[in-house]
C-alpha cells in the first residue's frame, strides 16, 4: 500500500568547490604542483604569471545588460575579471616572453630493472618459444626481484594472450636460466630460494656449505631464531653457526630493490613544505613556493567580456553562449586562484601554532624538548577544525636547522611522572630504544625488563603499553632479536 509522508531533514552537504579545496589541503608540495600544471592545461582562462598592479582587481559596480533570449538568463558579472587599467601591448609581450623562455635542463634517465634483464636476456641464443616465455616471466618480475606468479597462472596467460602451448615443467626450465642473470637472487620465488641462489655464486667455504645446509633444512628454526634447535639438529657448535648465520645475513634480501624508475626516484624524494629556520633565538617561518607558480585570470578571455560589453551588436543569441562559456572557465579559474591562497593562509596558520607550541624543539633540536601536543591542541590555536589540522598535517615536511621531520612528528600523546609532570610519550620511547640499543644481544631485554627500567626512572607505564610503544618503534620482541 502506498503512503505519502511528509519528513523534515537538515542535512549539511559540500559543495564542490568545498571538496576540491579540502582535496587542495591535503596536498604536498611535489603534488601541488602538478595539480596546478593539470588545471592550467585543463582551463585556458588560467595563465602562469603575475598580476601587474592588480590588473584584474574585483569590483561590483561593472556589468552588462540583461539580453531578453528563450535560454536561462545568466548574470554575468564583467567587473570580476575586467581591467581598469590597461597594460601596453609591447608590455604584455614582454612579460609573455619571459614567462615562456625556459632554459632546456639535460636529464638522465636511469635504466630500469625490466631493461637490464632484457639487456641480457638477448645476449643467450635461445629458441624464439623459450625467448618469449624468458621475456614474459620478465615482465612479471617485481621490483625487489621476485617472481611472486605461480607457474601455472603464467602458463595459463601464455596459452591465453601469446598464444604459447607452454607446461610448467618448460617455464621452470626458461626460469633457471633467468635465475643466472645480475643481480644474484633475481627471478627467487620466495626468501628461501632468493637466498640460496646468491649462496650458489659464493665460494664454497664450510661456512657458505653450512648456510646452505642451514636454509635449505632448517630455514624456518632460522626465520624464528630458534639457534639451539638448529645446533642441536645439525649437530654443530656454536662458533660453526656463528659462521654460516654472518653468511646469511651479508646477503640481500631485496636484490632489485636498488632499481626503479626516475618518476619512482624523484617521487621518494622529500620536499618540505615549510622551511623554519632560527636565527639569534628567533624563528623564522617561510613557505616553500618555489615551483609553485604565480597564476593569473587569462587577459584574452576577460577582453572577451570588453568586446561583449562595449559592443551592442555583438550582443546575440550566439554570442551569449559562447561568453557563458567564457565565463565559467572564469568563475573557476578565479576560484582555483582562490583556493590556492586559501591553503597558503592555512598551512601557514597551522604551522605558526607548531611552532608556538613546539619552540623549544625548532631552537635545540633536542627531543627531549617537545611538548606533548595532539590535533586538538593546534586546532584552538590556529582557529580552525580537528578535520583540517589533520588534513594540513598530513605527508607535509618541514625544514629546520637540525633536519627534515614530517608535521606528524610533532604530534605526542602525553603521560605523567611518579612526580605528576606531564611528558611526551616520545621521551618515553627514546628512552626504550636508547636501551634497546645498548642490550645483550645475546639475552635482549622482554617487554616486562623494560617496564621495570622505566618505572625505576619514574615513568608509571604498563607492560602492554611498552609492547605498544616498542612496535610503533618497529622493533621486533625479545625472542627475534637475539644473537649469538
């Protein structure tokens, strides 16, 4: 049976522009500016440069007549992007010239790991079926040098797209020749086999022999660091393992790790977004803008809007539509230009209210120095919502005379002394690491040794928490961190 109700809602909704400058807010620098290079391809009202003495100020009393047509009447507001004075032709060439003349800046693009085993795939005279097979399993190599596919998806594939009768038996075959190629470890299939195929290369000395015999038989006593199991089992001392345990951990792990592409190495690369630097016991706080472009209301498009305006008989039907047109790409690069000084202001608020907090940091470097500081605590000093400070604070860096350090290093819950003195819990964890590093390795430090250490310097902290602090350190227990 059908009803009709009547319901009252408030919903709070965000509108585009909203979102796109909440997306803007979240942005590191290196992101930024290739967000600003996609608008400006993207909007051909936005142009890179600066506004000569405010060329295209805002102001409300400018505007056209209303057209009476059948279409949906558009107010268009011609003062938003109109200029009051005009700027010399001969002058705005020059200013365009500059702007475009751009010195050509060699580049070195570093080979990558697919190339180099194809590189020498093609020095093996090998059948065309067992090259393409070589060539596929290549393809799929990952970046750290595994062939994490099992053999029957890959048979399965070449069947499918190339269009090979391949067994896995045939694939195997093309796999240990590829296993043969640089970097030793190349095409393993799991740790085990990574390890023992650098091991292979090796000289075989008793202690390489041993490792051998060690990761072959008792690879997973050795993942666990059960050393006795294994002396016991093998019936060797404790020197003789010594031996083939400094084998082992000599070799990589990750034999293709070092390679990657040159868009992959110059994102890993860390550009601050802020740079504080102090001077005298003074903080000196800047932006980093330095590749971030000055932009501009495009100067032919507004001229549209003169001609619209100062010429009655342009003012059709036709006309109307193309200078609707006109004016939305207007409208948002007017509000891109805005939305980009807005997270200018905010990025330099939120940062100006770190450095209150956390000055005694920014002028020692000492991490004993910083104060217990939480999203909450930089919000009421900035003015602005939890939300945003969050978003601000996000993959942001900041430059300082000590380093490098991402905003959310700053970021610390705190706890109290036997004394009630209020602490960073990150003095806590320097502590906890400070004697990590300095234990036995041979009878490493549990986590109840610990919470007994703290509390004897006056740190009232639970045996659970110090397991939670030692693993946001990265630090593995007891057991993984013994030697012999």
């Amino acid at each position: 049976m059908l009803k009709q109700q009547l319901q009252q809602k408030l919903q709070q909704k965000l509108s585009p522009q909203q979102i796109q400058l909440i997306r803007l807010l979240e942005l590191p620098a290196i992101e930024l500016e290739e967000r600003i290079k996609h608008e400006l391809e993207d909007n051909p009202a936005l142009e890179e440069g600066k506004d000569i003495a405010d060329d295209f100020e805002r102001t409300d009393d400018e505007g056209v007549d209303d057209i009476t047509t059948n279409e949906t009447d558009t107010d268009l507001s011609l003062g938003d992007y109109m200029s009051e004075d005009d700027i010399p032709d001969y002058k705005l060439r020059e200013i365009s010239e500059k702007t475009d003349r751009k010195e050509d800046i060699p580049f070195s693009v570093s080979q990558s790991l697919n190339e180099y085993l194809l590189q020498q795939l093609g020095l093996r005279d090998l059948p065309e079926k067992e090259m393409k097979i070589a060539e596929y399993i290549i393809g799929n190599i990952d970046d750290d040098g595994y062939l994490r596919r099992e053999l029957s998806a890959i048979a399965d594939d070449l069947v499918f797209q190339a269009g090979q009768d391949v067994n896995e038996k045939e694939i195997e075959e093309v796999l240990t020749i590829i296993q043969d190629f640089d970097p030793a470890g190349v095409g393993a299939r799991n740790l085990q086999e990574c390890l023992l195929l650098q091991l292979d290369r090796k000289e075989l000395t008793p202690g390489v022999k041993m490792a051998i015999h060690i990761l072959t038989e008792y690879f997973e006593e050795f993942t666990r660091k059960h050393y006795d199991k294994i002396m016991r089992g093998l019936n060797i001392s404790e020197g003789t393992l010594k031996k083939a345990i400094h084998e082992i951990i000599a070799l990589d792990p990750k034999p293709c790790s070092s390679w990657g592409g040159s868009m992959e190495a110059a994102m890993s690369q860390v550009i601050p977004d802020f740079l504080v630097e102090a001077v005298n016991g003074e903080l000196i706080l800047s932006m980093n803008n330095r590749d971030i472009p000055d932009l501009k209301i495009s100067r032919e498009y507004a001229e549209m809007f003169q001609d619209y305006a100062g010429n009655k008989a342009n003012q059709t039907s036709k006309m109307r539509e193309a200078v609707q047109f006109v004016k939305q790409k207007l409208d948002s690069a007017q509000w891109f230009i805005d939305a980009i000084k807005q997270r200018q202001e905010t990025l330099q608020r939120t940062m100006e209210a770190i450095i209150l907090l956390q000055r005694d940091f920014f002028l020692t470097g000492d991490d004993a120095t910083l104060r217990p500081m939480i999203l909450k605590d930089v919000a009421e000093r900035a003015g602005y919502d939890i939300s945003t400070i969050s978003r601000v604070s996000n993959s942001k860096y900041v430059q300082t005379n000590f380093g490098i350090y991402p905003l959310k290093f700053f970021f610390s819950e705190s706890m109290q002394t036997d004394s009630g003195e209020e602490i960073s819990t990150r003095e806590v964890k320097k502590i906890m690491k400070e004697h990590i590093d300095s234990e036995d390795k041979r009878k490493p430090l549990t986590d109840e040794e610990l919470t007994t250490i703290l509390k004897e310097k006056g740190y009232v902290i639970a045996r659970r928490t110090v397991a939670k602090y030692r693993e946001q350190l990265d630090i593995p227990v007891a057991r993984l961190r013994k030697e012999i």
